[in-house]
C-alpha cells in the first residue's frame, strides 16, 4: 500500500513521524509526504524528521527519522503513481484547503485511492466528494494531542487515557466495511493505533462538541487547556457551547449521549492535558486564518436552520471576530 500523507502540520507531522518509524525497516508499504516549501526546506537541511514526546510538562523522549524511509513533495501532482496500487491519503490540512487540496490529488486520482479527512469538523467528507466523488473518503477523526515545534519537529502530549490515534469509517454505511477493515490492517502494522467506526458521522459529531468549544475558546483567551480550566468565565462558556452543540446533533437525529459535555469536561480537565495548546492557538500564534468558520460558525448556522437559541456559542464567535482573531 502506498500511504500518503497530505499536511504536515501538527497532526500530519505526528502521523508522518508514527508511519517513518514502522517503515523504516520494512519496504512492505511506501510512504510519502506532501508539506508546504517551508517544511520541505526544513527536511532538506535536517535530512530527518523529529518526533518528541512530553510528559508531565517535561521532554521524555526523541527520535528522529531520516528522509530516505520516504517520499516528500509539495503537490499529490509531483508524486510517482501506480494505478494498480492501493493508495491511502491521510488528509490533515486545514478544512479551508480542502477544495484546494483535492483539486490537486485530482490530477492522479483513481479508483484504487481513499481518502482518510483527518480534519477538524463535520463537513469535509462533503468537500472531498464534491471534487473527487461520492465514495472517495472515509470519515476520520483523531484525539491525539500534537504540536508543531518547528517545521519537521513534532511534539506528542503524552495522555494515559486510552484515546484512539485514529478512528474511522464509511460515511454511506452502505458499503460495509471491507475497506474499513483492510486499511485498518495496514495501518495497524504500520504503528497507528485505529478503531473501526461503524458510525462515524455521530463519532465525528461527538468530537465536534470537543471542538467547537476548546478551539475558539483558547484561541479568544490564548489560553492552554490548563489555563481555560483555571478561568471561571472560559470554562462556563465550554460547558455552555458544547451543551449547545450536543443540542443541535440530537435535533439532526445524531444519537450522541446528552452526557458527552460533562464526560469531555472530565478528560480535558486532567493535569496532563494543562500544558496543550489547541490547533486554533497554534495556528494564532503561527498568524494562520482559524477555522472559527468551520467548527462554532458551522454550529450556530447549523442551530439557526434548527431554530436552536446558541448564546455561548454566539457570544464566542462574536468577540472573536471583534477582536479580529
């Protein structure tokens, strides 16, 4: 199989780290990177990619990988591709790439492809089929905690709670899940530890409550987990957006649990956890657009055609709009 990993941010950076290091004595599958030209310049100096692992707020473990297990290119379009070979892409940029991202893999794309959206939200599966067909992608979601050190250095947050690194599923249930199982088995053997959805829509959903608080909240407070935890006002808005966002999914008939706020209340609020930053606050440090749009704005449009009342939500996306964050 050919794994091909799309963005190299945070979360790619981590997948790309996992998959070098599983590959890097074996040629039973290929591996290829596609990054944007600063990371790409980073791996040609460095000639490795650099994988960390925090715990306790401190450094307990670094690895590095060198750039001949894979593949690296800044477009699907400049990669070498067998049409008879399984090809699985790991899609990890931002949802407002998306199109753009899938316009590219276009170029070579074919029936033996899947698409894996390892991407914050509920609504890039949609995307991906507008541009490559119904059919191309499977839902995904991952709850690992990364961070972007540098270009081509990457940070785990270690967390003993046994989250999946990866869960996935057939958006049309329909298919069964023969593809689902096959790829699991790769990337199984590949260091990534996977749960097969059955659901994936209400997983994704699920997480979107995590999400459509956590993300805007940082980034308004620029705040750490640890930080929003200690602040009254920031976590009264948590508990609030995501009571709101569980709200909506029940209404569209998604059967997440009207318990789901409190249970994330309680693995986020966990001393191994205070030091992380969310993908929003990084991306505001980094002076990147946020996906406000996509996850609280996604919410409240939703909850609006619901005739929902979002105030939490509402009043989050305000100020930070305000604020021009």
């Amino acid at each position: 199989m050919h794994i091909i990993v799309y963005g190299i941010g945070s979360v790619g950076g981590f997948y790309s780290c996992l998959l070098a290091k599983a590959l890097k004595d074996s040629k039973e599958h290929k591996l290829s990177l596609i990054a944007r030209p600063r990371v790409i310049n980073a791996l040609n100096e460095n000639r490795a990619i650099e994988y960390r692992k925090e715990m306790n707020g401190e450094i307990s473990h670094i690895e590095k990988f060198s750039t001949d297990i894979f593949n690296y290119v800044e477009k699907y379009s400049e990669l070498e591709i067998n049409p008879e070979e399984e090809k699985v892409i790991l899609l990890c940029v931002k949802s407002k790439d998306t199109i753009a991202t899938c316009e590219d893999i276009k170029t070579k794309f074919d029936e033996n492809t899947t698409v894996l959206s390892v991407q914050n939200g509920v609504s890039n599966e949609a995307k991906v089929e507008s541009v490559l067909g119904k059919g191309s992608v499977l839902g995904c979601l991952t709850n690992v905690a990364a961070e972007t050190i540098e270009p081509g250095v990457y940070l785990q947050i270690y967390n003993p709670v046994n989250l999946y690194r990866l869960q996935f599923g057939e958006i049309h249930t329909e298919r069964g899940m023969n593809r689902v199982n096959r790829i699991g088995e790769v990337l199984d053997s590949c260091n990534i530890t996977v749960k097969k959805s059955e659901n994936i829509v209400q997983d994704q959903w699920a997480k979107l409550v995590w999400n459509s608080a956590f993300n805007p909240i940082s980034a308004l407070y620029r705040a750490t987990l640890g930080e929003l935890a200690e602040n009254p006002q920031a976590t009264k808005e948590a508990l609030g957006i995501m009571a709101e966002t569980t709200k909506v999914a029940r209404t569209k008939g998604i059967n997440i649990s009207e318990e789901t706020p409190e249970k994330h209340w309680e693995l986020t609020n966990r001393p191994e956890w205070a030091s992380f930053k969310t993908s929003m606050l990084q991306d505001l440090e980094a002076g990147k657009k946020l996906e406000t749009d996509e996850l609280l704005g996604y919410v409240i449009s939703e909850a609006e055609k619901l005739k929902i009342a979002t105030p939490f939500a509402k009043k989050v996306f305000d100020e930070l709009a305000a604020n021009k964050v």
